[in-house]
C-alpha cells in the first residue's frame, strides 16, 4: 500500500463527503419502512437473504458509493458510513484518534514486525497477537466507528524472494508453507472464532507477486505457471481457504504484462478457494496508475470499468473524497462498459462482510461490547514481551558465551542500544523499554555509550559554525556560532552508503529538511527521529578536498531519492542553511571537527567490563522501506568498525542486530563469539531481549530467509523466476552463511526414530513421526522442521521443500514423540496444465534447519509418469520447459498470457512426441511493429539443432491483435525436445505441430 489515506498517514482528520449532485440522476427504489423493521436487520435470517434484501433496496446511486474506501451512510435505511483498511500489520498501524474534533497520537500494543512474528514458527502465538490486534482494533472502533474502520489491511504475504526489498519487514518468508501457516494464524486471530461473525475483517495483501520497490507500478513480475503455481499462488491460497482472510488488496504491479489491478485471477482463481464471499480491494491510486504511469487505458472510466470486473470491489483511491469514484463509475454505467449486474456483484462482496461484521445488527453483533479499556492491557503488554522473545534467534554461540551472568561487569554499546525505532505501518509506541533498559533491569551497573561520532561544523570562509535551537522544537540551523556549545554539536549516525542522520546535541532532535514544497529549504532540528513518507533527515558529508566537506541532501522524496534542482546546502545571506546549490562546486564548504570519537568512547567502555553487547541494526525509514529497496545487505561502514573495534578491546563481545531482512554478517560470523537477531520487536523490545541475553527465555526463534555470505550472488531483484535462477533455499546452490530454518538453543536435542509413510491419496499425503529429546540441562524449544526432495522427475525439483514444522517445549531430559502430517506432494505439469502425482521416492529429510538434518528416510509415491508431450493439440506458448530472454506479456487486456520475443530468443518444449512425423506447424500471432518477422522450429538444441520449418509472422499493427502463422515442416518424426527461436520483436499465444 502506497499512499491510502495520505491524510490519515500523516494524523489529519478526514470528514465522509457525498456527491449528491451525481446521485440524484441515478433513480432506484424507495422504501418508507422504518429502518429497524426490515428483513436486513433481522440477525435471524441467513446472511444471503439479508444480503438480498438490502441490495434491492437501494438506488443504483447507493450501490455505486459502496464501493469507495470511505462509504457514506445511508441514514434512510439506517446504514452507518464504513471506512475500509486499517492497518494492522504487527499491532494497530498509524494510532491516531478523533477527540473533541482534533486528531491526536493514541496508543496501541505494538508487536514485533511481521518477519518477527514468522520468526517465532509459532502459530499458536500468533493466533494469540492477531486476536489483540482483533481487540484492540474493536476497541478504537467502539470509541469512534467511522474513524476506525474494521476491514483491516493485513496480514502482508508477499513471498520474501529477495532480501533487498524496501519491504521485507513487512512479510514472513521466503517459503509459501510457512507464510500460509503465520498469515492464517495472524487471520484466524484477527476476524475471531465465531463462525458466522467476524470481529474484523482481514484482506491479504498484495496480490500478486510484489517484491521489488524499483518502479513497482511499472514493472512486471514474470510468472512462469509452475512458479505461479507452485509458489506465489501458495502464500495467499492458505488463509483464504482457511476463512481467516475475507479478501485480497491488488498490488501495484503488472504481472505478466498485465497490471494486477485488473487480474482476472482475482475472480477466476481467488475466489475459487473459498465458498465465503471475498470483499477485494485496490491498492492506494493503482486504479489511477491504469491510465497514468501504466498508460493500460485511455480513461479512468475504462480502467475503473476493467477493475470491477477483474474482482476488485473497492476504489482507494482520492483518500476520503468519494465523489471521483462515484462520478467515474457512474460514467462507465451510462457508457455500457458496466451492467447494474457488475455493480450488484461487487456490492454483495461489499455488504456479505459487512453483514458478518455486524455492520446491520440491532447489537452490533457479538463482538461489539469489546470496548477501549482492552487497548495496551497488561495481558497485552506481557504477550507483546513473550513474542518479542520467542522471534529472537540465536545465530551464533560459541563456548556458551551466552547467557550472560548478570554479576559480571557490561557494556551496551552501539546506536541503537538506547532507542527504538518505529516503522511505516508501526503504531505508537505506548512505552519503550530499549536494550540499555532492559539490560539495566537485570545489571544495575551497566555502563553505556551509543558509540557515535560527536562533531561540529564550521564554515570554512567564515569560521563560523553552523548552531542549531535548544528547544524541544529546534530552530532554523545558521551558520552563527563563534565557539562550540551545545547548539553546535551533532552526533552523526551512519546508515550505510553514506547516509548519516545529525541529532542536535542541545535539544537531541534529528536535523530535518523543513518545507517538502520549497526548492530552497532551510533545516532546523526538530524530528523526534527519522520517519514518515518523505523522510527528510538524510544527509553525505562528501569530501570537498583541502579538509573540508560539503552537506549534501538525500531525502526520500521520489522513488529515486531527492530530484529537486538543488541537493547542496549552501548559506544564505542571514546565515541560515538551505538548499542552495545543484552541484558541489557551488555548495558552502564547512570543516567537520570531531569532538568525541565514537569508536574511542566504545573502545573505553568495553575495556573496562567482562561483557560488552554491542547493538547494531537499521533504521526502519532509511535502510530499504516501501518505495525503496535496498542496495546492500551490509551492516553500515561505522557498525562494521564499531564491532571489529570493539571484539578488538574485548574479546567476549556479544553482537545484537536489530532489523528486518538479512545481513552479510561474513567476518562477525568468523569472529564474534555470540551473535542474536531481531527485528525491530516493539515496545517489550529490550525486555525480551534481556530475557535472551540472559537466559531467562531460551531462545528458539528461526529465521524465515536465506541469509547469503554476500551481495554478489543475487540475481536481478527483477527476476522471478526462482526455478531458472535457483532462488531461496529450494533450489539455491551455494553456501549460506544461515540457512532457512536456522535458529540455535542454550540446550541441545537429539533426534531419533524417524518413521514417514505410506502415501495416501491423490494429492501424496503421508505422516512422519519423529523421536526428539532435550538432551541439555536447559527446558527449551525446538522447531522440527520436515523437508523432502523428489528423487526423479520429469521437471527440475526443488533439493528441499518445507513440508511440516512444529515448535515443540521439552524439559531437560524429557523425550516427545513428534507427528508431522505432510499435506501433498504434487507439483505443477505444464504439459497439461493440472496437478500431477509423479510415481518417484521422495527423500524425507526431519532437521533444526534446512542445513541441519538430523534424521533421513524416504517414501515411495505410485502415481502416474507425466506422458511425452502433445504438441498436436494447441499449446500455450506459456507452457514451456525453459527459454531464453523471452517476455511473459499479456495476450489481452482482459485475460489469458503470451510470450513477447525479441531477436535470439527461445523457447524449449521438451520430450515432444512428434510420433511418425509433424507435418504444420500452426500459431496466433502478434506484431505491432510494421514489416514481418519469423520463427524457427528446431529440434534439440536453439543454435545447433535441425531446423524443420520457419513460419512468417506478419505485422498486426497492434501487439493485441493476432493471426494465424503457419508453415510446412519437414524431417520432424520421433521424440525430441522442439526449440521455437524467433527471429525479430513478436509475440506468440498458442501453437500446435500437426
């Protein structure tokens, strides 16, 4: 989501507005009964005749404002206004609330980000932090209904494919088992247990295939069907089969040439996994991007008109203005490009889950009486302190360097050790316990020093330097200052690439650029800490020669950071700092005076403690967010010396990183003897994170993603195709420096006794049981995880595949028999488009990671052998074995996928049965552009093999449109692999050898 509600995003009151105007052209019934008497509010009907009932009672108008993100009421039938999307993504998002007309910060229980919650393997728990959210969420709502609206947009199930995306924080993993287990957990604990109504209503998001921030609104995601099958389909389709999701956001990107705005496969394939209805909703502008950065339609009254069809019901779209929508759609109606059928559609998806919100009950349904008193409970507060410390994972432990011994002498060293940080979709943190708190809780005596660099800036022409205000608001930074007092002084903390942000050492506010619309900008240092969509607290101190730097601004304010016409800070004529200059060349030149060397300060500190717990990580809005993905997956420059500095003064040096994606921890692996990973874990964050570091909670966190040795491994961010490229742990071939699944204990288990089998049905399910003790003086959990690897198959398999897991509470000595339930063990055939149960030994591997099996059988599965193909019957070009840099487009703008081609590129259809010989090779064709181009088809080899026939495609004039292409073939007989190698810029849909 981009930018929904940009005015609630930055705590602004919005007010419902109606386009009268437009409704009074749309006649429709009217009924005069009192508003409580009709069937509609009678809870004792079924829910598709009080559905029905309402639908016919109101106008084609009234129908048609529903489908607005804020729906305005209905007073003649007694219908309250409906706002969609409330975040919830680890906790309420953005907790503000009305009072006495103004909005204000509020407070709400905030969890550790949703990596962190993945990272427990719990979904007990998370069923227990989705059923807060569900809480809280009715709290606010019962306080102030039209300003908290209970359709929440969570839980987030974008597979983690590729650790550099800005959100990575904001999903649960790489693999689509484990994300459909926490997704329906977190859901199942959100809309509640009852099983007619919901106590809100959760809608995944984003669908489909959104992983990347580069151009997200431009780019297409390139599903081969066995990836979409197989994987990006596999992280939505569990909760939505579950109940525990009433819908899915359509992300902003095309998928397969095609914007998911207008997916069909929102209705064909979304919501064919559930008999529930499903009330789906657009992503914040996208229906605009159809007909703007896209350029899809001509008109926003195509676009729209395409959006309701596709199974999107709801427009995000003009935050809380609804007459656009209204206005639009209203045109598509008069136009024909809508039916007053289309419109009742989606109104039913709109009100089924209103309904089953209690939206139309007398009492508001069963879960109205959760009131605000439930908001930061002390019961929510201690599961939000338990889940921080369950997320927890030990990476590293070597001689036991944990748990630490609270009478021995220790340091909390590093920046992020007195703070937390909050982020896009955080709430307000009601209280912070940091890591230097919660270790003081326990070290009475712990000294501290956040280990940053104290320095001054002075002009270099003037000798003055640049001061800053003393108040809890700043003051504009001029260059005034004749000597260095507290108003001169800034402590610079690096974030990596460069990028530091100034604290004010007289006031500790964040320097900020002050006006997002004036080119010209003064700065003053007044941000409680780097935050919101425009993240303005960036700065480079480059090197200027001669010892002096220049101040360069690189705030977030487009995809591509800052683009206004100047980026340098020069000195106006009253002294005040501001954006002044394009280049360095003529920017103000200052001298930078170290005052106080945070590395010496941390050396000093560490020296003198038997411990030192250094705490390195992100910040949330710098390092990769939306919009922004990142370009390293390193620690910043300083962390790193920081930490080297610091193991270098002491060697029991304990290593805590807190953020949210992978890290390149190469030499700190190599060389510190503890290392413990967190997200960004909420208000209980330095709790649990001293129940950890002190023992009183084992940890038993697991990570959720691959962890690479380094950046240089990692295909395009824009690639997909995690088959061809051997992404994530299923099929990547290389070392990790933590594998999927890796987590380590203060105790040791040892595995024992695996049975697996027989395999049942069609789908291959079977049962594994697993003997697992603790073997260690510590009670502790372990997470069994089960994968297995088909041995032979006519496809390319994965080496492993998450089949089962389960965390598991042993005491020391105790032994638990585990029993893991495999659900199938199919995978996609191409070559008829359907399911297959391949006949093959599966190697059933039972371990603590993907990377630490520790017990191996296997199972015979009697299924079928996938035939040799039939290309006789037409193909879909889609359906390949494998290819060479061709596109995956869209054969129209409504549905069904083709192949867009350029010169030298090719697709392989393997083990065709071409039988006594094909003698036509026929295709629908496209080119847009004039003159023909070609296609070869060969056998066996693209370059090499036997060319048996080239086919003409001719210009179509439009890449919609298509021919038939066809050509004689000769010499094609037997069983061969059949190559298509096209020779110039077309696209193909189907084809058949006959």
């Amino acid at each position: 989501m981009r930018r929904a509600g940009v005015l609630v995003r930055l705590r602004r009151l919005w007010v419902l507005v109606t386009a009268v105007t437009l409704m009074t052209g749309l006649a429709g019934p009217a009924v005069a009964d009192e508003p409580g008497e009709l069937p509609f509010r009678d809870p004792r009907l079924p829910l598709s005749t009080r559905v029905e009932d309402l639908l016919k009672r109101l106008t084609v108008a009234e129908k048609v404002s529903l489908l607005h993100q804020f729906q305005p009421a209905i007073p003649r039938l007694g219908i309250p206004e409906f706002k969609t999307g409330t975040e919830a993504l680890h906790g309420l998002g953005w907790t503000t609330e009305r009072t006495n007309g103004n909005v204000v910060t509020a407070n709400a229980t905030v969890f550790p980000q949703a990596i962190g919650l993945a990272s427990t393997w719990d979904p007990a728990l998370i069923k227990q932090v989705g059923s807060v959210v569900g809480d809280e969420a009715r709290g606010y709502h019962s306080q102030d209904p039209g300003f908290w609206g209970l359709q929440l947009w969570a839980p987030v199930v974008n597979l983690l494919r590729d650790p550099r995306w800005g959100r990575n924080e904001e999903g649960y993993s790489e693999d689509p088992l484990l994300t459909g287990a926490i997704s329906t957990a977190y859901g199942k604990g959100l809309s509640g247990d009852h099983p007619t109504y919901l106590k809100t209503a959760p809608v995944l998001k984003h669908y489909l295939a959104n992983n990347n921030e580069v151009r997200r609104d431009t780019t297409s995601s390139n599903l081969r069907p066995r990836v979409l099958r197989e994987y990006d389909e596999q992280a939505f389709k569990p909760a939505i089969s579950a109940d525990a999701a009433t819908g899915v956001m359509g992300s902003y990107n095309l998928v397969n040439g095609r914007p998911a705005t207008v997916n069909p496969d929102l209705n064909d394939v979304v919501r064919s996994w559930t008999d529930k209805t499903l009330y789906n909703v657009s992503d914040a502008s996208a229906p605009y991007n159809l007909t703007g950065s896209e350029k899809y339609y001509a008109t926003n009254v195509e676009g729209f008109a395409a959006t309701i069809k596709a199974g999107l019901d709801s427009f995000t779209v003009d935050n809380q203005r609804s007459g656009p929508t209204i206005e639009t759609i209203t045109a598509a109606l008069s136009q024909g490009l809508l039916t007053e059928a289309d419109i009742d559609n989606a109104v039913r998806h709109v009100l089924s889950v209103r309904f089953r919100l209690g939206d139309f009950d007398p009492d508001g349904g069963p879960y109205a009486k959760i009131g605000k008193d439930v908001v930061n409970s002390p019961a929510h507060r201690a599961l939000a302190r338990k889940t921080a410390g369950e997320a927890m994972v030990l990476l590293k432990n070597d001689r036991n360097a944990l748990p630490l011994d609270p009478k021995r002498g220790v340091a909390v060293i590093g920046p992020l050790a007195k703070t937390l940080y909050t982020d896009w979709y955080s709430g307000g943190l009601p209280y912070r316990v940091t890591p230097l708190d919660g270790i003081k809780a326990r070290q009475g005596n712990a000294i501290d020093t956040e280990a940053v660099d104290r320095i001054a800036l002075r002009e270099a022409g003037t000798g003055k330097y640049v001061t800053a205000g003393s108040d809890v608001d700043g003051e504009l930074l001029k260059v005034s200052g004749a000597t260095v007092g507290a108003t001169e002084q800034f402590d610079a903390f690096d974030w990596g690439d460069g990028v530091l942000t100034l604290r004010s050492a007289a006031n500790n506010r964040y320097v900020e650029r002050q006006n997002i619309g004036n080119p010209t900008s003064p700065f003053a240092n007044q941000a409680p800490q780097p935050r919101d969509w425009f993240v303005q607290q960036q700065f480079k101190l480059e090197d200027a020669g001669g010892g002096t730097v220049v101040i360069k601004y690189v705030g977030y304010e487009t995809p591509n950071d800052w683009d206004g016409p100047n980026s340098y800070l020069t000195v106006a004529a009253d002294g005040t700092l501001v954006l002044g200059s394009p280049n360095a060349a003529g920017a103000a030149k200052f001298r930078k005076e170290l005052l106080n060397s945070g590395i010496a300060e941390a050396v000093r500190a560490a020296q003198s403690v038997d411990t030192a717990v250094v705490v390195v990580g992100s910040m949330p809005f710098i390092n990769g967010r939306e919009d922004h993905d990142r370009t390293t997956m390193a620690l910043s420059e300083s962390q790193s010396e920081l930490i080297k500095a610091v193991h270098k003064a002491n060697q029991n040096t304990v290593v805590v990183v807190e953020n949210s994606y992978p890290t390149t921890l190469t030499w700190e692996q190599q060389n510190i003897p503890a290392i413990v990973w967190t997200t960004h874990a909420g208000q209980e964050t330095g709790n649990a994170l001293a129940d950890v570091l002190y023992g009183d909670v084992n940890p038993a966190g697991r990570l959720t993603q691959t962890w690479y040795r380094s950046d240089a491994g990692l295909p395009d961010i824009l690639d997909y195709d995690i088959i061809k490229r051997d992404r994530t742990y299923q099929y990547f071939k290389g070392d990790p420096l933590y594998a999927f699944g890796h987590g380590l204990s203060y105790t040791t288990f040892r595995y024992s006794d695996l049975r697996a089998g027989p395999v049942n049905g069609p789908q291959g399910t079977f049962d594994a049981t697993v003997k697992v003790t603790n073997t260690g003086r510590r009670a502790g959990d372990e997470v069994v995880q089960l994968y297995t690897h088909q041995r032979t198959s006519r496809d390319k398999q994965p080496d492993q595949r998450l089949r089962a897991f389960q965390r598991v509470h042993l005491e020391p000595g105790e032994t638990k028999t585990v029993r893991l339930t495999v659900p199938e063990l199919r995978h996609w055939d191409v070559t008829r488009g359907k399911w297959v149960l391949e006949s093959a030994t599966h190697d059933v591997m039972v371990g603590s990671s993907a990377s630490d099996i520790r017990q191996r059988s296997s199972v015979q599965v009697r299924g079928e052998a996938i035939p040799p193909r039939n290309l006789a019957r037409d193909t879909r070009a889609i359906d390949f074995d494998d290819y060479s840099g061709v596109e995956l487009v869209d054969e129209s703008k409504v549905r069904g996928d083709a192949i867009g081609a350029s010169a030298g590129d090719w697709l392989r259809f393997s083990d065709v049965n071409l039988g006594s010989g094909a003698r036509t090779f026929t295709a629908k064709t496209a080119r847009a552009e004039a003159g023909e181009a070609g296609v070869e088809i060969r056998l066996d080899d693209p370059v090499r093999g036997r060319l048996i026939g080239t086919a003409r495609i001719l210009s179509t004039g439009d890449k919609y449109t298509y021919t038939t292409s066809t050509t004689a073939l000769s010499g094609a007989s037997g069983r061969h692999d059949v190559y298509l190698v096209f020779k110039s810029d077309s696209r193909i849909s189907t084809f058949s050898l006959k």
